[in-house]
C-alpha cells in the first residue's frame, strides 16, 4: 500500500522536519485520552451521586426515632426530592457534556481520516513521478549513448538536437510558470492566515477577560456563602445555648427562631448563588478553552503555510535558474550548427551531465515517496486511534444518558413520595377529633 499527505507535511518540504509525524500522533492520542477520561471521569461521578442518594435514603429512622428509641432529627419530605433534583441537574450536565464529547471526537474522527485519504493520495501521486523519473534516468543513459556517436555526425544532427533543445526549453518556462504562481498563491495565502491568526488571538484576549471577571465574581460569591453559613450556624448555637430559651413568652421565642430561619435561609440563598456563578465561571472556561484552541490552529496553520512558501520560493527560483539555463543551452546548440565539431563535442558533454541531473533526480523522487510513505502509515495510525476515541466517546455518552434517566426517574419516585406524604398528613388532620380546647364555654 501507498502512503503520503498532503502541504500539511513538513516533511515533503525538503526534510526539515523529522519528527513532526511522531510529534502530531501523540497529539492526536492525547487528545482521544482526554476525551475518553472525561466522559469515564464524570460517570463515574453520576454513579456515585445517584448510588449514593438511593442507599442513603432506606437508612432514615421513620417517625424520628433512632436505634436506641431517642428522637433524631429526620429531613422533611423535600430533602430527598432536593437531593434527587440535584442529582438530575449534574446527570444532565454530565450528559450534555458527554454528548459533546462524543461529537468533538467524531469530527477529530472525520479530520484524520480526511488528512489519511490525502495523505495516500499524495503518495500514489509521488510513486508515480518516482516511477517516471526513473524512466526519464534510463532513457537519458541511451541518451548519453547516441550523443557520443552523434559526435561524428554532420550539421543536420546538431540541427535536429537544438530543435530538440527548444522544446525542452518550452518545457521548462511551463514548469517555471506553474511553480512561480503556487509561490504567489502562498504568499498570497499568507497575508489571509496571518488576518485570521490576529483575529484569534484577540478573541482569546476577550475570553480571558470574560473569564476572569467570570471566576473573580464566582470566588467573591462563594466566600460570601462560607461567611453566611458560618454566621446561621453561630446564630443558631448562641440562641440555643441562649438563658432565655424555655423562660422566655411564646412570641419571643417565635421571633428567635424566625431570626434563626432567616440566617439559615440567607446562607443557603448565598450557597445557590455562588454554586450559579460558578457553573458561569466553567462555562466561560470552555469558551477560553475553544478560543486558545482555535488560535494554536491558526498559529499551526500559518507556521505550517510559512514552511511551504519557502519550499516554493526556493522551487520558484531553482526552476527560473533552469529556465535561463536552458535558454542559454539552447542558444548554444542553434549557434553550434555553424561549427559540426565544436557543437556536437558540446552536446555530448551536455548529454553526460544530463544523465547525471537524471539520475539525481530520480534518486530524490525515490525519497520523497519514501517519506511520504512513512507520513501514510502515520495518518492511518492516527485515524485508528482516532476512530477507538469515538467508539470511547460513544460508550461513555450512552452511559452517561442512561444515568441522566436513571436520575429523572428517581425524581419522579420522590415526587410520588411528596404527594403521598402530604396526603397522608391531610388525612390525618381531618381524622383528629375536636380536643376540650376547641370546647365553647
């Protein structure tokens, strides 16, 4: 089988970069890494979130009793469906998620297949000149042949060699013209990916600032909840541990423990906000993350465009160099019918450094494809390790959606368990007979 790739390979460009194939597939399979312990990472979590939910739940002692017969405090009938609420909250955020991780890696997948087919593509192609090259080497030894026996031959041989020297000459100033316009074509190419690379770059410069402020205000938040929570708490142990409390009237201790609800209420709103801003601080993360990324394409990109424009501003002027040689060749062989001798001894010097050129020639076709080969089979490898990150991608989403049902269903248990609750409480409350209390005088 034929490998290659396409401009993107450093290596096609004179060999200046060895270890860029290497280098690009241990990106690639730490990329897919990435991906499939991040989906693992966070069903992991959910798991542990919901499995931890549904056994600490059969553990609560009914009707505030514990194990030894004393009173205990028990969680009202919304503290499951809070946890239950909050479990569905994190098992939809890890399957969002998953499910974009499962499409990055599918278009990670798309991308290396697309530089693999490139790659072989430009293999087959390089085989082919290689081949030709070789023939073109062969021919030139007959060629080298027949100039030397054409050494002793008349005028209308030489004659018949210029002719054939100027449409060598029409050859090359084609050869000169397609390698100078794909040198403009990159320069040009250039100026527009050096635009985009900028763009970029401010676009990351405005993510981190829209981050930063992001994080600043989480942080503020979350210490603001600390300082709520500790201050409910020391409320509630100075009224508790307060003379007053059993001595004090009715409506004095109501006002005790509303001021003890309202601080308690207070940290928890504070709680909620910060936990808010934070998930706002981890969304703007993503968003820098997406735009540094963006830019190391851009920068790559144009690096890798920059290293091209040299191999073409160098093949640009190799074949304007031929170009004017072989005019110049040319000129000597229409001069050299006027002196048989003199122009067939100079043909047949000709024809023996052209074989030598053919022979370069070729041998360096013959490396090029070599490379390219070697740059194939790394594409291929990286599609490989591209395609298992999809299928880990895919895995770790399908469990991650099944928790996040798994998570809805629990919700929907604890919703069932409210109503009844209630209604049992309902029921209870129309069952209680008037007391001597509710007696009229």
């Amino acid at each position: 089988m034929v490998y290659s790739r396409t401009e993107h390979t450093p290596l096609l460009n004179g060999g200046e970069v060895a270890d860029e194939p290497e280098t690009q597939t241990r990106a690639t399979s730490r990329v897919s890494l990435r991906y499939v312990a991040a989906a693992a990472f966070v069903g992991l979590a959910l798991f542990a979130v919901v499995s931890g939910q549904s056994a600490a739940t059969p553990g609560l002692t009914s009707l505030g009793q514990g194990e030894a017969g004393g009173t205990v405090p028990v969680p009202g009938p919304g503290a499951g469906m809070a946890l239950a609420t909050a479990a569905r909250r994190t098992a939809g955020a890890a399957a969002a998620l998953s499910s974009q991780t499962s499409r990055n890696a599918k278009t990670a997948k798309e991308t290396a297949d697309a530089v693999y087919s490139a790659a072989q593509a430009e293999a087959e192609k390089l085989e082919r000149l290689a081949v030709q090259a070789q023939k073109d080497y062969d021919l030139s030894v007959g060629d080298d042949t027949d100039a030397n026996a054409a050494a002793t031959v008349g005028i209308q041989t030489l004659e018949d060699e210029a002719l054939g020297e100027d449409t060598k000459l029409t050859g090359i100033t084609s050869t000169y013209t397609t390698a100078r316009d794909t040198y403009q074509n990159s320069t040009k190419l250039i100026v527009v990916l050096t635009s985009k690379l900028a763009t970029a770059a401010a676009a990351t410069a405005t993510a981190q600032g829209v981050h930063d402020k992001a994080s600043a205000a989480a942080d503020v938040a979350k210490k603001a909840a600390d300082d709520a929570h500790i201050k409910a708490k020391t409320g509630n142990d100075s009224s508790k541990a307060d003379d007053k409390v059993g001595e004090e009237t009715t409506e004095e201790a109501i006002d005790r423990a509303k001021g003890v609800a309202a601080d308690s209420t207070a940290a928890q709103t504070a709680e909620i906000k910060a936990a808010e801003l934070k998930m706002v601080a981890a969304d703007k993360l993503d968003l820098l993350n997406s735009a540094r990324l963006f830019q190391k394409t851009a920068q790559e990109t144009l690096d890798a465009e920059n290293a091209r424009n040299k191999v073409l501003a160098f093949e640009s002027n190799q074949t304007e160099q031929n170009m004017i040689e072989q005019s110049h060749v040319t000129a000597l062989a229409k001069t050299a019918a006027a002196d048989a001798k003199a122009t067939s001894e100079t043909a047949y010097f000709e024809s023996s450094s052209s074989k030598a050129d053919m022979k370069d020639r070729s041998d360096k076709a013959q490396e090029m494809a070599d490379k390219a080969n070697v740059i194939a089979k790394t594409r291929f490898a990286e599609a490989q390790a591209a395609d298992a990150g999809l299928t880990a991608a895919k895995d770790a989403d399908d469990i991650a959606q099944a928790q996040l049902q798994l998570a809805q269903r629990t919700v929907e248990v604890e919703e069932k368990k409210v109503a009844a609750t209630k209604n049992a409480a309902a029921a209870a409350v129309t069952a209680v007979p008037a007391g001597p209390a509710a007696a009229g005088p």
